[in-house]
C-alpha cells in the first residue's frame, strides 16, 4: 500500500497546495478584516486537491486488477491525510484571525475534503478516470466567488465573519457544515459497498470456516496411521 500511495498520490501538487492554504491563511491572519473572503479560497482549495489526489490516470489499466477501489482510495488516503494536517496546522497558526472561530474554520476544511472525496470516488466507480481534476477546475472559482460574494448570507451562512449578525450566524454555518462533512462520509461509505467494496459477514464466516476446514485436513494428514 505504501508503494502504490507513493506512485499514485501526486505529491508534487500537494505540497504545492499545502503551501498555498498556509499562504492563504497566514494572509487572512494578517488584514481578516479585507482579506477575509481568502478562507473561502483556502477551503476551495483543499477541496480540489483531495479531489485531485483520488484521480486514477491509468484507470483502464488498474480498475480491472484484484486491487479494489477501496483498497486503492486507502492508499491515496496519504496525500488526504498530508493536505488535512497541512489544513490543521494552518488554522491553528492564523486562529487569532478566525474572529474567535476556529473551530468552525477547521471543520469547514474537513467537511469539503469530505465532500471532494465522496463526489470524485462516486464518479470513478462510473469509469471516469480523472474526475477530480475537472472538480478542482470547477470547486476553486465557484467557492471563491461565493466567499466574496456570500449570497444568502443570512439564509445560507457558509462562510460568516466577524461576529455574526449581518455577517453569517456561526454556529449555523457550523453545524450546516458538520451535516455536509457527516452526510458525504455516509454517501462515500454507500458508494464504496455498491462498488462491491467491503466483504459481507457471511463471506467473512465462509473464509473461516474454510481456514479451520483446512486445519483439520493438515492436522489429520499429520496424525500417524495405526
């Protein structure tokens, strides 16, 4: 699995993203008040690199092999891994500009990660290859013009600032994005099991009653004949 997570993850475009969201961050730290619509950014942003981490370029070549898609979106769940702790870092180092909301802030990055690889894994169990280089292309501006923009805002705060009030209600935004985060982790896990991915109880129960099954055979086999 480390093989195939060093082959397949595209690290060059997630240290690059990583950089990118510290960047981002450390700038809304430095003038929030101007600069704040940059949070959005660094979400999309984090949102389009995950994506892209689950992109499988040889795909006509990998799907058909023994190797699953879970087993094969476990391994890339490194680079995933790299970018959210990349995220996390960044939040806790420009949290004196996240108006007394970081924790919010950091959810906000794990629910669209969350989202970005339920979205790309859905798309390649349909065959597409590399579903998540068109997300990305997609993701990035549209978030960032809905940070600067923020339509909605007392309706549909996904990105409030400041205190709240006619900035976006905090705690809304924040649980709208905790229901996101926990229905894009059961839309994945659904997806992966339609895909076949998981192994039932029962064939669980068949493998190890065939491994004592086995066992009994050898253990016989051994016993000298009187």
């Amino acid at each position: 699995m480390r093989h195939h997570a060093a082959r397949a993850v595209p690290w060059p475009l997630v240290a690059v993203a990583a950089l990118l969201i510290a960047g981002l961050l450390a700038a809304v730290r430095l003038d929030n008040w101007t600069l704040w619509p940059l949070q959005g950014t660094a979400v999309a942003l984090l949102a389009g690199a995950v994506g892209w981490c689950l992109d499988e370029p040889a795909a006509a070549v990998v799907d058909p092999a023994p190797r699953g898609l879970a087993w094969r979106t476990l391994a890339r769940a490194a680079g995933i891994a790299a970018l959210l702790a990349a995220w996390s870092a960044a939040v806790w180092w420009a949290r004196p500009g996240l108006y007394g909301h970081p924790w919010t802030v950091l959810v906000q990055g794990y629910a669209a990660a969350a989202v970005a690889t339920a979205w790309v894994t859905w798309r390649r169990t349909r065959g597409e290859a590399t579903p998540g280089q068109r997300w990305a292309i997609a993701v990035i501006p549209a978030v960032t013009v809905w940070a600067l923009v923020r339509p909605l805002e007392r309706r549909l705060p996904v990105f409030p600032y400041a205190s709240g009030g006619d900035y976006g209600d905090w705690s809304a935004s924040g649980t709208g994005w905790l229901l996101t985060g926990a229905a894009a982790v059961a839309a994945l896990a659904l997806t992966l099991a339609r895909d076949g991915a998981w192994i039932s109880l029962p064939h669980v129960a068949l493998v190890f009653a065939a491994r004592r099954t086995l066992r009994g055979a050898r253990r016989r086999q051994r016993r000298p004949a009187r």
